[in-house]
C-alpha cells in the first residue's frame, strides 16, 4: 500500500466510524462532535482528490458555521441524555428496516449506473482548484449559479420576517 | 486511483517538522513575553512602572506566572463534563496553534544544499485555510464553556460565540475587496506582488482598518472581552478552569493575538518585505542573510500590531452587548459591502 491509499482507508474508516458514533451516542453534543469528526474525514478525501478549494469550503460553511448553530441550539436547550424521551420499540424498529431500505435503494443505484466506471477522473493539474472552478462556475454554470444565490437571498429574507419579533 | 500525488519524500518531512517546531515555538516564546509587554505597556500607559522583581526589567515574570499556573490545583467540577472540560482548552490552543501553517515567515534560505522555503504549507488557498481555522476557534469556547455546567460559564461562552461569529462576516467581505485587488489567495504570492509593488494597506485602507477592528473581535480583546465580564459573568466561560486549562484559556488568547498580527502584517504590510516601493534585491547581499533581514522586519511589524492590541486594550474602553452586535452588524458590514463595491469599481475603471 502506499501512502495515497493508506490516508484513503484511514480518512473512510474515520468517516464511517465517526458517522456510526453520531447515530449511537446517547448525547446531542457529543453527536454533534463527532458529526464535525466526519465533516473533516470528507475534507480530507477532498484533499486526496486534489480538491482543495471544496476542502476548506466544507470545513468554513459546515463545521465552522452551521454545525456551531446546532451545538448553540442543542447547548441552549439543554438537551441531554437523561430528559430524552424514550421513543416507542416499535418506532425503532420501523426506523431501522426503512433506513435499510432507502440504502439498498441507493447502493444498487449507484452500482447500476452506466458508464460510472468507464469515468476516469483526471485528477493532476489545477482542476479543482480555485481559478477553475470560477472559471466555470462564471462561464457554464452562470445561470444555476445565480439561481441558487437567489435562492439564498430568499432564505435570509425569510429569515429575518421569522426573527422578527414585533409587527 | 490516483497515487502521483503523494509520496514520502523523508529530507521534505525532516525540514518541515523541524519548522513546525520551530514555528510553535516561536509562537509559545512570543505569547509569554506578550504578557509580559502587556503589563509593561499598561504600566507606562498609567505611569507605573510593572512588573520589575524577578529578573532584570522583570523579565522573568512569564516563567513564575508559568509555574505558578502549573502549581495550581487541578479541579475539576463534579457535575461537569469531564472529557470534554478537558477537550475545550486543549481545541481553543489547537485552533490558535494551527493557523501559523500558511503564513510566509521569510523568503527562501539555501542550507545544506537544499532550498527551504520558510512557510510551513504554501497552499493556494491559503487565505480560506486561514478563515476555516478562526471559524473553528468558536468550539474551544463554547465546549469547554457548556462542559462547566455553570449559567454563568454558557452565556459567556455563548457571548464571544456569537460575537466571532457575527465578526467574521465583516472580516470576510473585507477580504474580498482585499483578494478583489490582489487576485490571488496564495499568502506567499500576495507578499510577492507587495515586494516590488505598493503595500496593500495604501490600496485598501477602510478594508485594513475593517480587519483590524474584527481581528481585535476575534481574539476577545478589549472593548470587545464582554465574554469576561467580572460584574455580570464572574469570568465568562473560563469561570470553572483552574489551573493549567485556565492557562490554556488565557494563553490562546494571546498566541491568537500573535497570529492575527502576523496575518495582518502579511495581508497589508508587506509581510517579509523591508522597505516599501524598493526592490531590496538591488543590495546583492546573500540568500539567506536577506531571508533573516526580511524576517526581522516581519517580526518587527508584528511587534508594533501587538503594541497597537495592547495600547487600544489599555484606554480601557467598553460596549455594551447591544452597542457590540450593532456596531458588528449595522456599521461594518454595510461599510465593508460599500467597500467591496468602490473596489470592484475602481478597478472595472482603470482596466
């Protein structure tokens, strides 16, 4: 093995295991914590993927905001494991088999895909760096681009009405 | 897959661990002696003389304060979270620690037949990386603030969370208007094109001193420390630390304090560079003794961006949290969105 595949199986079993500890731990805190575990798990396959730019987007927007918006909340409220309200057995169980579902779903789609493995992926050079990828998010992309920042534009407006606190 | 990228090369790793350390080191070495020039300027600023005991000038003082926190008892609260009483410390000294990484501390030296360069990671998004890390420096806070299970501890913590947070908008968009006029993320290149050209706080004033007051924002600084509020909060979120973890706490602070003054003297004053509008290659000296010329002159400029954290911190001035959110939310990022936008004009204009 060299050290490519070495820091590939390492940063997987990291994000696996981190996200199983997210799902398992009894308490909301450390759920976040270990969800910001996996964030940077993925971060680091972008860097293995010559991705730097996305890398550290991920890092910024998830862990460095929105996951410090859900330990807020979550510290706020003082949700812990002792105040949980327990869920119903069988809520569990309906839980599991749908979620088992929804992944057998997604993991044949993925293997049926055509052409998925014919995709070579050119990965040397500057392709994901950051002057290509303005380059073609500004050129080809343009139009959903904008949309999408319209759509943001939206949200915070949205936003704001909710904050308000008198009318 | 794709395994052109890495593979070990063992005299790189030797050299960059030996600069890691080095860096750490440094960063250690400037943060004790900062609080040692902390209370000498606030002794000259108020006309007393500081600390002058142990050591000549007191310069021993930050190896007794050191061993004094050691000494210390260790507690830890009962009713807190105990491993992660003990993980907010250790992430808010990581978090100050690991911006250093992309920070050009001098141009190239030749040693051993090898040239090394004196930044740890030139990456070419340096400055994001730099961005990442401070949006990160919010969950040594607010960890080790809610792991204290203490009312006055959270709202501390949640205090300075919200007040980095609500910063970082404005120092964003003021980097813009910054990457606007450079076009480049790379630090190293951005201390290149300040080498022969113009220094880039002559081309964005507003954008520099918009830096300055979120940089001071940013390390919890005075008129901006209402996370430690003694009157209202006891101390704020490191209320329930005591000994070492409480130095951690306090340590961070200034190490980011170094930090953001190295980030500021590379972002707008040239970095490494000696003497603006002049290109220092015309003296001929070596490699090396330029590469140790232009560190000095970094330091030198880091030095007096501290003295400027300290001399603001020392006419003690205040806000109020409401003043603070409005000053961060109403005046700067409008100013900073003006800014952004004269900029991109200015240089459609003179294209």
């Amino acid at each position: 093995m060299n050290i490519t595949e070495i820091l590939f199986w390492f940063l997987t079993a990291l994000a696996l295991g981190g996200s199983l500890m997210m799902v398992f731990s009894k308490n909301p805190v450390y759920s976040v914590l270990w969800l910001i575990v996996v964030f940077f798990a993925i971060s680091g396959h972008y860097i293995l993927l010559n991705a730097q730019f996305l890398a550290i987007v991920n890092i910024i927007v998830y862990a460095g905001a929105i996951m410090v918006l859900f330990l807020f909340v979550i510290m706020l409220m003082n949700l812990n494991a002792d105040n949980e309200p327990q869920k119903n057995k069988w809520l569990k169980i309906a839980g599991v088999i749908a979620g088992g579902c929804l992944m057998l779903v997604l993991v044949s789609a993925i293997l049926r895909t055509e052409g998925l493995k014919e995709q070579t992926l050119s990965l040397s050079g500057s392709t994901g760096l950051i002057k290509q990828l303005g380059k073609t998010l500004f050129t080809d992309y343009v139009l959903p681009f904008e949309i999408s920042s319209v759509l943001f534009l939206s949200a915070m407006v949205g936003a704001v009405v909710i904050g308000k606190k008198e009318d | 897959m794709n395994t052109i990228l890495l593979a070990i090369d063992l005299p790189l790793v030797l050299e960059k661990v030996i600069l890691i350390a080095l860096v750490v080191t440094v960063s250690m070495v400037v943060a004790m002696y900062a609080t040692w020039g902390e209370r000498k300027v606030a002794a000259f600023i108020q006309d007393r003389l500081g600390p002058n005991r142990a050591g000549p000038l007191g310069l021993f003082q930050p190896l007794a304060d050191g061993l004094k926190l050691f000494m210390k008892e260790e507690i830890i609260p009962n009713a807190s979270n105990k491993v992660l009483f003990i993980l907010g410390p250790s992430l808010a000294m990581l978090t100050a620690l690991l911006t250093s990484a992309v920070i050009p501390w001098g141009d190239k030296i030749e040693m051993f037949g090898r040239t090394i360069s004196l930044q740890i990671a030139d990456v070419n998004i340096g400055i994001l990386y730099v961005f990442g890390v401070v949006s990160l420096g919010v969950y040594g806070i607010m960890i080790g603030a809610w792991a204290s299970n203490n009312k006055f501890s959270l709202m501390g913590g949640v205090r300075a969370a919200s007040q980095i947070i609500s910063y970082e908008l404005a120092m964003g968009l003021s980097l813009i208007a910054l990457l606007m006029t450079t076009g480049t993320l790379s630090l190293s290149e951005m201390v290149h094109q300040q080498q022969t050209g113009w220094w880039n706080v002559i081309k964005q004033p507003v954008g520099f001193f918009i830096f300055l007051i979120c940089a001071f924002a940013e390390c919890n600084r005075t008129p901006f420390d209402l996370a430690e509020a003694e009157n209202e909060l006891i101390g704020g979120y490191h209320s329930e630390f005591s000994s070492m973890k409480l130095g951690f706490y306090l340590f961070s602070e200034y190490i980011n304090m170094f930090i953001s003054s190295a980030i500021m003297a590379t972002l707008y004053f040239g970095g490494y560079d000696i003497i603006p509008f002049y290109d220092e290659s015309a003296w001929g000296l070596s490699t090396n003794l330029m590469a140790l010329l232009g560190f000095l002159a970094l330091f030198v400029k880091i030095l007096v961006l501290i003295f400027v954290f300290m001399w603001v911190r020392w006419t003690i001035p205040r806000f109020r949290y409401d003043q603070l959110m409005n000053l961060g939310w109403k005046s700067l990022i409008p100013i900073s969105l003006v800014w952004m936008l004269i900029t991109a004009v200015f240089i459609l204009a003179t294209r």
